[in-house]
C-alpha cells in the first residue's frame, strides 16, 4: 500500500507527480458499498453530493472506515469546523474511454477521524478517514462528493451548485469502475484553490488549470471586486433540520 508524502520540494511547488487511477469503488464497504446504503443522493442546487450510512445505523456507524475511491493525491486534510468539521480532498487523475485524460476531486466530509496527510499518495481502497457526524452537529453519515471544478476547494458557495461543477458520484464511479493504467506519471496540480473563507483571487493563485477539466466561469458566491459574500451558513441549518427530521433525498439517480 502506497503511504509516503512528497518530499519538501514537492509540498512548495505546485505540482505532485502521481500515477493514472486504474478504476474507482465507493469509499464505504469495500467494494460495492456492501452493508451500506445512501441515505441522501445528489441533487443539483440542492444536496451536491451523497450522504452513506451503515445498513445498522445509529451509533455504529462512528468510526466506520471510510476509503480513497480511487488512486489519487490528499490536497486537503483538516478540520474546518463550521457545517464541514474533518474533510478530506483526494485528486484522481484517470483517462476516460476516448483516452482523455481528466482530474476529478473528491471530497470525504464529517469524519470522525483523518488518516491521511496534506499531499500523501493514496491507492483506490486505502483508508483515509472514518465516519463520524461533525463532532455532534449532524447525525453519524459519509458526506461524499465527486467535483469537475478544481478550484472548489472548501469554498462551495463561490461556486454554481449544478452539474457544471459536480458529478452525481455513484454515477461517476459505475460508469468507471475499471480504467486503463500505467507506471507513466502526471503532474497533477494541489494548489489552485483558495484556502476556506477565501477567494482565489484574493490568494494570487497561479489559476492553473487541466487541459481536460473545464472550469466554469463565477456564478453566485462571494466577488472580492464587490467585497460580497453568500455564506453556506443558511444550507448548513437547513440540511441540518432536514436530517434531523429524518427527510431524505433519494438523488437524480437510482440507487445504487
């Protein structure tokens, strides 16, 4: 299993060679999410990506492993408090059917623990954290989401809430469950997103971007040139009374 972190000159430039993912699973029940279930599914301008809990439920759901969908590298692992709590950002670069070759985020939110480092080489499968609810706020669940946009970062509301930004991840995940590899590797970017409460133009980030990866241009959020904001703090209490009451949001998909 593929453990190390890069090296001090690797963490300050702005690229982390890493090789092309050769498949993604699900990041809970190894594989095929066996013995869990989605509580909530992705909704665009809604619920932006996928909420997983075990087939038990309640309290046995603290601590469950939670893993790397894929081959990939950590570009973010801390805990942010607010509605995000411990998170965990992992960069997949993979070659689609027609031998493009794209990069996708994703995101492992709520967790009760990290196990992972900031720029740490992970493996499809490996562990990176485990469930946990946000220290109390939420009830114990996997928040997951699979991003097109790499600059997201944890700042969603600078960002348009649809499927210009987002993938449905179950969708995303059986529509490449195995995919062509080799021992080439790709730099792959892990600084081109603002820091929380950020944005990238107030950092000077170098903007750089994946011959394969469209970024959408701003919508909504926060315009440093305005000094305006839109904090995520009203989605946060709805999300919050909603699953509290016990609503759920079966997605755009089927489930899995």
């Amino acid at each position: 299993m593929l453990c190390w972190v890069a090296d001090a000159a690797a963490q300050a430039g702005s690229t982390i060679r890493v090789r092309l993912a050769d498949g993604f699973d699900f990041p809970v029940g190894k594989p095929d999410a066996d013995g869990f279930y989605k509580a909530r599914g992705y909704w665009p301008n809604g619920h932006l990506g996928e909420d997983w809990n075990g087939r038990g439920g309640g309290d046995t759901d603290l601590g469950v492993p939670i893993y790397a969908m894929g081959r990939g590298v950590v570009i973010f692992s801390e805990n942010i408090g607010v509605g995000w709590g411990n998170c965990i950002l992992v960069r997949h670069i993979f070659r689609e059917a027609d031998g493009k070759v794209a990069m996708v985020d994703s995101l492992y939110a709520h967790l009760h623990e990290r196990k992972v480092k900031l720029h740490q080489l992970v493996e499809k499968g490996q562990l990176v954290g485990t469930m946990g609810g946000n220290n109390g706020m939420y009830p114990v669940h996997l928040h997951f989401e699979v991003r097109k946009n790499l600059h997201i970062g944890m700042n969603r509301s600078q960002f348009a809430r649809d499927s210009s930004n987002y993938y449905s991840p179950t969708a995303f995940i059986n529509a490449r469950r195995a995919l062509p590899s080799s021992m080439q590797k790709y730099d792959v970017p892990v600084n081109n997103f603002a820091p929380y409460g950020r944005a990238l133009a107030d950092v000077g980030s170098d903007g750089a971007r994946t011959a394969s990866v469209d970024v959408p241009a701003f919508k909504g959020g926060t315009d440093s040139s305005k000094g305006e904001s839109k904090p995520e703090d009203d989605f946060w209490s709805r999300l919050k009374a909603k699953m509290r009451s016990g609503q759920t949001t079966e997605g755009t998909e089927d489930k899995r």
